[in-house]
C-alpha cells in the first residue's frame, strides 16, 4: 500500500470502447476527481510498469488475458477485476453457454484470475452474492452516470419524427429480448398513425419488424460511439426495456433505464431484479411481469395516451438517476477501493 501523504496510481485496463467498457471503467476514470487517487486508461499496447500502483482490469475470461495478469502480479502490483455479468454461464440455454460455461477454458482462466486478484468489482447486488462465492472481497459499484457531466452538456438531440416515439437500443446479443416485444409494436403500429419506432443497433435487427415495414414508421438509427449514443433516447416519448426473465438476465444492470432516466424519459421494462431495483416503488418505470404481452402492449398505450403520465413517471426516473445512480457518489466508494489496497 501506498504510505498515506501519496496519491494512490491507477491504470484502468478496459476490455472494451463500447458500452461495457465505458459504463465500468472508462467514465468512472474520466469523472474521478478524488484527491486519494490518481486515475488513467491504459494508453495503448507499451505502458511504463513502474507508472501505476494499481490495475483495474475489466471481464478478464478469456486465457489469452491472463499472461498481463500474472506478470502484474509477479511485480508487486495490486489486481483488480470487473465483472458485469455472471461467469460462468450456468444458464444451459443462454446462447454462449458452449464458450463460457463450466468446464471451458474460459472458466479456468477465471478461477485463475480470482486466485490473482486482491479484489472484484461487480455491478449489481446479485453478482456481488454470486462472485462473493469465489473471492473473499467483493465490492459493488453500481453502474452510474453524472448528470452534471459533459456527456450531457450538449442537451437533447433531434427528434426523428413529429409522431408519438418510442425507443429501443442495444446490440447482436438482445436479438431475442426485441423478438419477445415486436408483436405488441408491430400490433401498436397497425392500431394507430400517430407513433413511429426508433430502434438504434444492428441494422439487421430491421427484419424483426418485417410484418410492420408497411406502416414506414420503423426508423433505423445507426449505432454510434457511447458519448453521442447517452444522447439517443433524448428523441424519444416513452422508452422501452424488454428482458427475458431468465437467471443470466436477473443479475443485469439497470443501464436501459439510467439512460432513459437521466432526460426524464418514462420507460415501460420487464419485471426483472434490475428494472424492478430502479422503479424501486416510487412509479420511476411501468414494469411489465412475466413479459406478458398485453401488459406490454396497455403499458405502452398508457404513457402514449397520457402525456401527464408520461412527464410524472418521466421525472420520477430523473430524480432516481439523480439520487441513487450518481457517478460522483459512486467514484468516492471505488476511490476508498483504491486508496485501500
């Protein structure tokens, strides 16, 4: 450990420069502005050993990783790991579960890296249970956002239609959550003129709404780096969250509706642990159980139907992006994470 009168040096090694990445590491480093600390990303492929005191890895499940681990660890430096979802895949039918579950390389690398590790970062109460049975010390850093920040400096962005909006986002592994919904807006397209639906991802999600592609009102929104995306759901009326409700799925983040939330964007979602965790029963979401479609498609028509309704859940979620889901907040406990080891 660092003696108490010097700045503890971290070196944050992000897995990835999309979502993931930045939602666990690369924002928390930007906003950290802790005296305890000294923060940075890890500059490209040649880094100085003797320039950190710390490493903050991100998802390391791939036996390719583990080499840096090691050597790390041999020099002295204190190991830290992040994971945002739950390794290994228990789940037999999840659609990785053949890479990433028991008995894979992959989870021997794992075992390997918690056995390295001086501590694990986890998302969600429910993986800090789930890692708690692999690692002695285990801490929980929500994922967060600064509402004071740059990111939302710039202010909404243009609306793509004048009509009734509804947003969706994500990316190739939500196939099956947007699947799940598409007969209620597909139903919702054909009942009414005054809504369109803006999906941003992959663009061969586009044939999941084949049956509405008549009605030109699905609008394809391009994926776009994560510091303009924080903008997209800013087009949108009413925002929507679907989730399968499997056990991978109920250790999920409640990013979607931190998304919405944080520009006052009602939100119909599914009833799993994250979304549920967020309405936190103050109507800050409409939560749909068991994925039921005609819940789905009366939530729906009840924020499209009543903007009253739509500005009340709207701002319920901006005050519980605010209060409970705070970057600052947030970065102060992985600061004390830091400065402790």
């Amino acid at each position: 450990m660092m003696v108490s009168s010097s700045r503890v040096r971290v070196l944050a090694f992000n897995c990835d420069e999309f979502a993931c990445g930045h939602w666990r590491l690369i924002q928390p480093v930007k906003a950290m502005r802790d005296s305890r600390v000294e923060a940075r990303l890890k500059p490209g492929r040649d880094i100085a050993i003797d320039s950190f005191d710390v490493a903050h890895f991100q998802r390391v499940i791939v036996p390719e990783q583990l080499p840096s681990v090691r050597l790390l660890k041999q020099v002295g430096k204190k190991l830290l790991v992040d994971y945002d979802d739950q390794y290994p895949i228990g789940d037999p039918g999840h659609r990785e579960h053949h890479l990433y579950g028991p008995g894979t390389p992959h989870e021997a690398a794992l075992r390997e890296v918690m056995a390295l590790a001086d501590a694990v970062t986890v998302s969600t109460p429910q993986l800090a249970e789930y890692y708690a049975k692999m690692h002695g010390r285990v801490v929980l850093l929500p994922n967060a956002v600064d509402l004071e920040g740059p990111l939302y400096g710039p202010g909404r962005i243009h609306r793509a239609s004048d009509k009734l909006t509804i947003f969706w986002s994500g990316w190739d592994s939500h196939a099956a959550n947007l699947q799940m919904v598409e007969p209620v807006i597909t139903r919702i397209l054909r009942e009414r003129e005054d809504v369109v639906f803006v999906l941003c991802g992959p663009e061969k999600f586009l044939g999941i709404f084949s049956a509405a592609e008549y009605t030109g009102r699905v609008i394809h929104m391009a994926p776009v780096p994560y510091e303009p995306f924080m903008h997209a759901a800013s087009l949108a009326d009413v925002a929507i969250a679907p989730l399968e409700q499997t056990p991978f799925n109920d250790n999920k983040s409640e990013i979607r509706l931190i998304e919405a939330g944080a520009w006052g964007m009602p939100a119909v979602a599914s009833a799993v642990a994250a979304y549920r965790r967020f309405e936190g029963g103050d109507g800050a979401c409409l939560l749909v159980e068991d994925n039921d479609p005609e819940q789905w498609h009366a939530s729906l028509t009840r924020l499209l139907d009543d903007r009253e309704l739509r500005e009340l859940t709207g701002r319920r979620a901006r005050i519980a992006v605010a209060t409970r889901y705070s970057l600052s907040a947030v970065n102060w406990k992985r600061a004390e994470l830091w400065a402790g080891l």
